[in-house]
C-alpha cells in the first residue's frame, strides 16, 4: 500500500474548502497529530501558501487567536473540487 506524503494528507483534509468555509490549524493537529509533528506541518502550510496552493488568514475570535486556510484554486485538476470538475465536463443543450 503506498503511503501518502503529507502534502495530499493536508490537501484531502482541505477539499471542499473555500475562504467561506475554511480548515482551522486546531482541526489539522487533531487529524494529523499522533503522526506529524506541529512543526512539520507548520513548515508545510507555509511552504503549500508561499506556492500558492493555499490562502490564510490569521486572527482573534472570542479572545482566542485562529490561523485557518483554504484551497486557493491554484491546483492541479485533480486535486480540484470535484463539482467544478463535474460541471466542466457536462455540456449544454443546443438551442434550435
């Protein structure tokens, strides 16, 4: 069975996301936690938004500090939200 880096572990944590509707750092530590360090997936965020693969954004909540990210769109098809990839695919009606 191949394994899967962490980069696709991060990025099928995040499909379906959108600046609506972002991954919180807090929910990657929980699925990733027993087997990646908090530095090593901090350092592959950073890396996944500085290549424009995410988007981020930092800020205070009900006292609480937040980091959430989300899919920027700069991905290749297959690792894009499969309704896009859907919609593209199906044709329109002809009009007579």
């Amino acid at each position: 069975m191949p394994t899967t880096s962490l980069r696709e572990k991060i990025l099928n944590i995040m499909l379906g996301s959108s600046s609506q509707m972002p991954v919180y750092f807090s929910q990657f530590q929980k699925a990733l936690s027993p087997s990646v360090k908090q530095e090593e997936l901090q350092t592959m965020l950073d890396d996944m938004c500085v290549n424009r693969e995410l988007q981020t954004c930092n800020g205070f909540k009900d006292g609480k500090e937040y980091v959430c990210y989300w899919l920027s769109g700069n991905l290749p098809p297959a690792w894009g939200k499969p309704s896009k990839i859907v919609a593209a695919l199906k044709k329109k009606p002809t009009t007579v």
